[in-house]
C-alpha cells in the first residue's frame, strides 16, 4: 500500500503548514497556520480516507438556534462541514477526502475552505462561543 502519511505530511510541507505534532503509528497530524486562523487541526490517515477536524467553540445544550444557525451557513461552505462531537457540545469543522487519488489542489481547497468559513464567519463564531 501506498505510504499515505508521507503524502499528506509532504502536503503539509509545501502548503507551509507548521506540524506541531505528527505519530506515524496512530497517522495523525496536529498542523497549525494562525494567520489563516488555523490552530490545532487534527489531521488523521484512516485509509481510504483522510479526516480533517478543526475544534471551533463549545455550545451549551439548549443552542438550538446556533444549531440552526450551523446547519443553514453548512449549505454555504465549499468543503466540509460543522459538525458535533459525541458529547453534542464541541462544534468542530470536519472534512474527509479520499486518499487513493488525493492531490495537493483537493488536500489545499479543504484548507482554503477553511481558512475562508474562518475569515467569513468569524464575528459569528466567537458569538456562539459566548453563549
């Protein structure tokens, strides 16, 4: 098989990506670039696929309407997603691309996608991390 990891740390390497932590054995990246406002993504090699998750702010459990808020901005967003994590109170963006015809345009345009919900969105983001 392929040896995937390396692609996807020599993808972090010429999109000059800061590797904060890297393990072969468990095939995850923790890779920063604060001045696109990412901090502390989650990069993980789970052949076929590879997972993209971004921590973004916590909820408290009656946010129905930054529930509904996500869901409807989810329609905008080029690539990936706002999703939960299993304690329904961490929003998180996630994205999972397939990795056996993964190229650097498709591994940089999750990135750039979110990078932009970051930029775009931020006013509403840190709102919903208030309430």
């Amino acid at each position: 098989m392929k040896d995937y990891f390396g692609v996807v740390k020599d993808y972090l390497n010429e999109l000059q990506l800061e590797i904060k932590y890297e393990n072969r054995s468990e095939c995850v990246f923790m890779v920063s670039n604060e001045q696109e406002g990412i901090i502390n993504l989650i990069i993980c090699v789970a052949y076929p696929i590879v997972i993209f998750e971004q921590f973004l702010f916590e909820v408290k459990p009656d946010a129905y309407p930054v529930f509904k808020e996500l869901l409807q901005k989810n329609r905008d967003i080029i690539h990936g997603a706002f999703v939960l994590d299993d304690t329904g109170r961490k929003v998180i963006f996630r994205d999972s691309l397939q990795l056996e015809n993964l190229d650097q345009n498709e591994f940089g345009a999750t990135l750039n996608s979110l990078s932009l919900l970051l930029s775009e969105y931020s006013e509403q983001i840190i709102n919903f991390s208030k309430n």
